[in-house]
C-alpha cells in the first residue's frame, strides 16, 4: 500500500452544530461542502486535511484517544483557548521530541497541542 498523507480524520460528536462552532470560530478550521447524510454533521478544513464531525446520540468520548494539532508557539495557543474559558494542561516536555498540553472539544474529545522541538 501506497499513501501520501491523512485526508481525514472522523469525529463522533454529541451536538454537531456546537461543536462545528468550537472548531471554526476558536480553532479556525473551515467548514467544507458536505453531501446530504442521514446524519447531522459536518466536514471542516484543517490545513490540509479535514475533519468530520459525525453527531451520535449518547455520545461519550473515548478517555485517551485523541489527535495532535502542530503549533509552531504552544504558549499562544494555549493562551487562545483559555481566554474562550476552554480548559488546557500545563505544557509538558518529551525531551528531544515535542512540548505538548491537552483539552477537550465540547463533546469531550481529547486534542493535543504540539510544538515539535526540531
């Protein structure tokens, strides 16, 4: 098998309209077309590649999963995100690797800010 990179990534959400919100208005992702689904939901644009938030009834986020968004200044980032009152970690070091701090999407979702070193 031969692949180039991720096209996307598919979220379960609760509450598709709120999260769609959370994810353009503070993290600036961009909302795509999406074909008619018997589902609510949405497909947003994030850098290159994009995110559907699929809505499920019952929804409870799965503790640990999580995908990583690169920053290039975490302090900033995190900074952002607790001035909308989201709750963010304290930077923690992998040596050699990466700084990286963790929060939640409305639905629970765990999201990690990373800030390579190299």
């Amino acid at each position: 098998m031969k692949f180039s990179d991720v096209h996307h990534i598919s979220l379960n959400v609760s509450d598709a309209q709120r999260d769609t919100a959370f994810y353009t208005d503070i993290l600036g992702f961009k909302t795509i077309p999406r074909p008619e689904l018997p589902f609510k939901g949405a497909w947003l644009k994030m850098g290159q590649q994009q995110l559907h938030l699929l809505e499920v009834a019952d929804f409870k986020a799965p503790k640990g999963q999580h995908f990583a968004l690169r920053v290039s200044d975490i302090e900033q980032a995190r900074d952002l995100l607790i001035q909308h009152s989201i709750k963010v970690s304290e930077p923690q070091a992998i040596e050699g690797v990466c700084l990286q701090c963790f929060f939640s999407d409305p639905s629970g979702n765990l999201l990690e800010l990373n800030q390579p070193l190299q």
